[in-house]
C-alpha cells in the first residue's frame, strides 16, 4: 500500500528531473554546441515545444487534417484540450515558423479572435501547461543567469527585492530570464551563433540579438569596472567567473517565461507592460545620481513573458496598450525609463473577442488617416469559431458535464459513434441534503445538444437542394451522407469556402447550464418533465435548450426565433437513431452471420463475373443460385418468391445484385488496391453501403419474423404473448448492446412505439 513517504519520494524524482545544477559559462556553451536547440530563442522555442508532442489525423468540416497533439493538452491529461479549430492553429504553427525563421513576419503580433466560449482561453491555458511539461525534459530546457556579486561588493548587494545585505552564496537571478548568450559582447557572439547554426540538424537557426537585461548589466558594469581598476588582463574572464556568475535552467511558467496580461489587471501602461519603480529601494541602493534598474520591480506582462511568450488576454480591455507593443516585435525593446531600455525576446499573442476588432475599425473611414492603421497592418489575425463537428461538440459538451478531460481519439468514426451516442450517469444530491440520486442523460441525449448546437451555428445560404442543416453536420463530421443503399460523399457536393458557419450559434456554456438545471430539478423553468426514473430524455433536453433561449441574454430576437426553428430536423434525425436503436435490439437474436453474409457475397460476385468458386471439399463449382434466393428473401425481405424464375433471378434481383453489392464492392477494392490486391481480400465489414444493405433491419422484417408482435400493446402487453416476449427481450439488448439503463430503454421504446404503431394499420 502506498504511503506519504512513496509519495513525498516521487515529488521529490519529479522534481530532480526538471532541474540540473548550475554550470559555468563555459560549460553552457559546450552543452548548446552539442544540442543548438537549448539555446532557441523565444518564437523558436515555443514552436519545437508545440512539434515535440507530434501529430495525429482528425476530420473537421468533413476533411481529413493533421493536428499538432500540443493542443490536446496531454501534460494535463487534456484538462485544457482545444477541440477542433484545427484550420486555426495549424495557421497558428506555420506563422509561428515564419516568425521564428525570420521569413518576413517578425513585426507580426498574432490575434486569436473569436466570439465567447470558442476555446481561446482553453488555448492559453494549454501554452501555459504544455511550455512548462517541454521545460522540465532535458530536450527542452531553458536557461538563463544568476549573479552573486557580494565578495565583490562595497556597497550594499545587488537585489530587485527588499534585502539588501547579502550573504557569501547569495545568487540572484536575471528577472526577465535574459538568454545566457546575451553576456558575450556581440563580435564573439555573432562567431559563436556562426558557429552553431552549422550544426546539422535544424532549419532554423538560433538568434540572439539582444543584450544583458538592466539588472544584469547593472552587475556586469559593477564587475568590469572593478577588475579593469585592479587591471586584469582576462577581464571578461574574471567578469564571468563561476564565482560571479552562472548558468541556470528554470521552468516555464507564469511570471517566468510566461507572461499573461488579465483583463482585470490595472495600472499605468508601463506598470503593465514592464514594471515598475520602487521609490524605497532607490533611496537604499547606491544610485550615483541615476535611477538603479535594482530598484525595478520587472513585474510587467512583457518581463514575466521574456524569453518565451507574451500573452494579453481580453485584449480589448487593454486597447491603450497596443499601440504602444508596436515596438516590441518592430525592435524588441521597451524601456524601463527615458535612459533605460531592455531589450525583449518573446511571442506576443493577443486573444480577444469581437469587440476588439469593433474598435480597430472605428476610424477605419479615414483610410490613410486611420490612426491604428499601423496597429492593424501588424496584427496577424486568427479566427477562432464554435465547433462545426457533432462528434467534437459531443466531447465539448460531454467535458463540460462529467469534467472527464481525457480527449476522445479514435481511427475509424464507427469508434466514435458510440462515444456521441453514450448516456451520462451522475450522482446528484436530492432534496433533501442527506439523499443522492442517480440522474442519468439517456443515449442520445448528449448527441442531441451537440448536434442541435452545431446546427444553429451552420450557415443555409450555401445549402445544397434536398439537404437539411442535419445533413450538412453530418456530412462535416463523418464525411459522408448514409440513405439507405445509397452513399453520398462530401465531394459530391458544394458548399461556399466563404460562409459564416461557426461563427454565430447555441455556445456549449448554454447547453451546460441547460443540463446543470435538469440535473437540479429546475425542469419547471423550462416546463420539461422528468421521468420519475430520474432521466432525461434527448427530447427533454432539446425542449429545454429551444424554450430556456427565450431568457438568454446572448441572443438577439431574430436569433432566438430562427434557431427555435431549426429544432425540429434534430428531433427527426435523434428519434431516427433511437429507433434504429430499438430495431436493432428487437431484431438482434435474427442477424444474419459474419460467414453467411461473406458466403452471400462470394456467391454473388462469382455470379456476377461467371466463375466458379471452391466449396468447403476444395471443388470448383458453379454459384449456388438456391442460397443467394434463400439470403435475398429471408435475410434481407428485399424479394419474395415471384421475383425468380426456378431459383434464378428476374431483371430486379440482378440490378439489385449489381448495382447495390456488385458496385460497392467493386469501387471499394478500387479505392483500397495496391500491387497484390485482390477483391476476396476485402473485409466486407468495411464497406458502408454492404454494412447497411446487410446488417440493418426495417419494421418489414419486425413483422415478417414476429406476426403476432402488436406495437399499441407495448406500454403493457399481455402476460404469454408475442409481444411481452419481445418487449422482454429489446430491453435486455437495448441495455446490453448500447448501455441504456432499463428506466432509459421502458421510456426510449414506448416514444418509438408510439410513433411507428401507424405502420401496423
């Protein structure tokens, strides 16, 4: 059994990994010769951090994309995952490569922008989590000085806090993590980057062109001024001695490496930009008649992002400020006071929302007059919309609920079918506060928010004719379009690259505090009912979303009336699913066979090619026109006895067996051959059209195989009969087939019942 002393233990491993001891100079620059990437400047740093996690292949807006796995999170297990938007950060990455590259973008100050609740803020987070994870790999270390200038010193210590007296051992380090290289005068280092760019290994080389940060320098003049007195030959030697100076590694993180302006921090635009004076400590230090850079608190947004990245969050709450980083990407400098600078290396990012891009263009009339022109011509825009993806808002949301973090990956979409469709079980205090129930969001429940948000967030100017907006989600999330035997592309159609889909819509915060109030009995705000059995149906959950957008200040009137429209085509399409649901369980113990449905096909294409195939005794022989009648008309009713003639087929069994199986099979060992590709090497599995031809079932085959099945006796069907057995039976398929509880299967089969009872007239 563990105890505290294992877990004490491990801290203590975890931590011994992140850190080395301090080295020389000397020692840094041997160990940056032997691995050039330890000495990254900021943009480059940040942008091997981001390609060291890999990639993985995603499908957005029906599209296959790689995605840099950086911004699943997965140092946090994906607490602060960005789902989707993808297309954003890839363009994210490549300016980050630019920049990096110096190719023509290093003004650029990138702009994250987007409405509320889009994953930006998650995005910032995850720089934050997934910076700090690379730092504390020994491929991904950063460095910086510390100085201890105390056996040097006669007057009073070198300090950016309130002590002054310093002992022996007392190191202080740079406070804006200056890059060790910035000590050497810039001759030696332009040879020594030389030097190390010709390492082989990386297209991008390492550039350092600023110098030693205010604080440091402050030091370096006290020491060069002191051993050029006692007149040392080797005076940059006794500057940087190790018992002056060293080289540290430290882990990114905020205020280190990392600096995020809040919109609710305040100050003068210097206070928040760099730092600011400490009155008492410049009467303390010895200034000779200046102001002493020790006296500066270095606790601004681009001191804390030195060396790595600068964030400004809600950026248009700090408007006033942009103007005035204009200089920051332009020259990397900013300065402490008039004779004061410093010269900066970080990232900057701006995240905003709409309201931001309102102001830029206030003047935007003047044209050449506009006085934030030049702020707009450097700010690199990046759009950031809300998910156009059922299966990524069904995580989105399904997070949002659970607080499961963990980020759905799968190969093939079938993996994540079952992902959107799965209930959601939850242990909810009752009313009374010593009572917890168990409330459960049945199957399908949480595919029905996401897909009715991702359907008001789609734009129907470019809807294609005979398409609904379910459809257009659909096929951006699966690629396809399913109708019975028949399979539509997303290449078979057109839809306008310049729409406005994701940028307006339900935002996932809604639908989370939609669930919340169904979980906590406050169904009567939306006249939704819960079932005694504590479940909330899909249908529940859509009628409260629809009704509760009435009371949402987010949505303008002509929003609220258009997307309580939009809801019905997603109670069509969920009720299609919990149907087939039902039909598949009722009709589970009937399936036809792997082997027999493979036997079928083999039959069938020799058929069709006039072969023959080898039998179980390794003979040659003829198709058997008897079993592709007998699997036709038992297996999948598409025929009866009148449609062949002595076992053979008419003109409707061939074109069926041609152009629904022939084909299929035929166009997927097209789209899947190779050198020694054959078609009876092809899992029949696989093949969509085939899969459905085959394995689903309609309410014909329900009353062929059980005549005395009565639908309007399903609520309470009579002891002994067809129908209480087959009742019996769907619940415990429903159950064990799709984890629906029995509450959610009694209620989710008498709503189907219900509605297909017509088909029996």
């Amino acid at each position: 059994m563990s105890n505290g002393t294992e877990y004490i233990a491990a801290a203590n491993e975890a931590l011994r990994e992140a850190y080395e001891q301090p080295m020389s100079l000397a020692e840094y620059v041997d160990v940056i010769l032997e691995n050039p990437r330890l000495a990254s400047h900021a943009t480059k740093y940040l942008l091997e951090a981001i390609e060291s996690a890999g990639t993985r292949t995603v499908v957005e807006n029906g599209e296959e994309k790689q995605r840099y796995c950086f911004f699943d999170d997965p140092s946090h297990d994906g607490e602060h995952a960005i789902l989707g938007n993808t297309e954003s950060l890839n363009a994210f990455v490549d300016d980050l490569r630019s920049i990096a590259a110096r190719r023509g973008k290093d003004e650029k100050i990138i702009w994250l922008h987007g409405p509320t609740a889009t994953g930006k803020s998650e995005l910032k987070r995850c720089l934050i989590n997934g910076l700090q994870a690379y730092s504390m790999t020994e491929e991904g270390r950063r460095y910086t000085v510390e100085w201890n200038i105390s056996s040097a010193n006669t007057s009073g210590g070198l300090t950016y806090g309130d002590e002054i007296e310093l002992a022996e051992d007392d190191w202080y380090e740079s406070p804006v993590q200056v890059h060790p290289l910035t000590v050497f005068p810039r001759e030696v280092r332009a040879e020594l980057l030389k030097e190390l760019n010709a390492r082989p290994g990386d297209h991008i080389d390492v550039v350092v062109e600023g110098r030693l940060d205010p604080f440091c320098r402050e030091a370096y003049n006290f020491l060069e001024e002191k051993y050029r007195r006692e007149g040392k030959h080797d005076l940059f030697s006794a500057i940087t001695d190790p018992k002056h100076l060293r080289v540290k590694n430290y882990v990114v993180d905020i205020g280190h490496g990392v600096g995020v302006l809040h919109s609710e921090d305040d100050g003068t635009p210097k206070e928040r930009l760099v730092g600011s004076w400490m009155a008492g400590m410049l009467r303390e230090l010895d200034s000779r008649g200046r102001k002493n850079p020790q006296a500066f608190s270095y606790d601004g947004v681009l001191s804390q992002g030195n060396s790595v990245i600068t964030v400004v969050e809600d950026a248009a709450q700090h408007a006033d400020l942009l103007q005035r980083l204009l200089n920051v990407p332009d020259e990397s400098q900013v300065k402490l006071d008039k004779g004061i600078g410093m010269d900066i290396d970080t990232q900057l990012v701006i995240i905003s929302n709409p309201d931001l891009e309102a102001r830029l263009n206030q003047h935007a009339e003047r044209n050449d007059q506009d006085p934030l022109k030049a702020l707009k011509r450097r700010l690199d825009k990046h759009e950031f919309g809300y998910l156009t993806n059922l299966s990524l808002e069904a995580e989105l949301v399904h997070r949002e609920v659970t607080n499961e973090r963990q980020v759905w990956t799968f190969k093939e979409y079938d993996e994540v079918g079952a992902l959107i469709r799965q209930p959601v079980r939850l242990q909810v205090r009752g009313g009374d506060r010593d009572t917890v129930v168990e409330k459960e969001l049945a199957p399908h429940a949480i595919e029905a928010a996401a897909l009715y948000s991702v359907v008001t967030r789609l734009d129907n100017e470019d809807l294609p004719a005979g398409l609904t907006l379910v459809d257009k989600a659909l096929l951006f999330d699966q690629g396809y379009l399913q109708e019975g035997d028949e399979r539509r592309d997303i290449d078979d159609f057109e839809f306008d690259p310049d729409s406005h889909d994701g940028e307006r819509g339900i935002p996932v915060t809604f639908t989370r505090d939609i669930i919340a109030d169904l979980l906590n009995h406050e169904q009567d705000r939306y006249h939704a009912t819960l079932p005694v059995e504590h479940v909330i149906m899909p249908r529940d959950l859509l009628n409260a979303m629809a009704k509760g957008l009435a009371e949402a200040p987010v949505f303008s009137a002509g929003e609220r009336a258009e997307f309580e429209n939009r809801v019905v085509t997603v109670k069509k399409h969920i009720f299609d699913q919990q149907e087939q649901d039902v039909l598949q369980a009722i009709m589970r113990e009937k399936r036809v066979d792997e082997a027999t449905v493979e036997e079928y096909i083999e039959h069938v294409y020799a058929w069709a090619n006039d072969e023959q195939i080898v039998n179980a005794r390794g003979e040659s022989v003829d198709p058997d026109p008897l079993k592709m009648k007998i699997f036709e008309t038992e297996h999948l009713g598409r025929f009866d006895g009148e449609d062949y003639r002595s076992n053979n087929p008419t003109a409707p069994v061939e074109d069926f067996r041609r152009e629904k199986i022939i084909t299929a099979l035929n166009r997927h060992a097209w789209q899947n051959r190779d050198e020694d590709f054959h078609v009876r090497d092809v899992n029949l599995k696989e093949i969509p059209i085939i899969k459905t031809v085959l394995e689903m079932h309609d309410w014909d085959d329900v009353k062929r195989i059980y005549p005395d099945f009565n639908p309007r006796q399903w609520d309470d069907p009579a002891t002994g009969t067809e129908t209480t057995a087959v009742k019996a039976r769907t619940i415990a398929n429903m159950v064990e087939l799709f984890d629906y509880s029995e509450a959610s299967a009694e209620l989710t089969s008498r709503h189907v019942m219900k509605e297909v009872v017509h088909k029996w007239d």
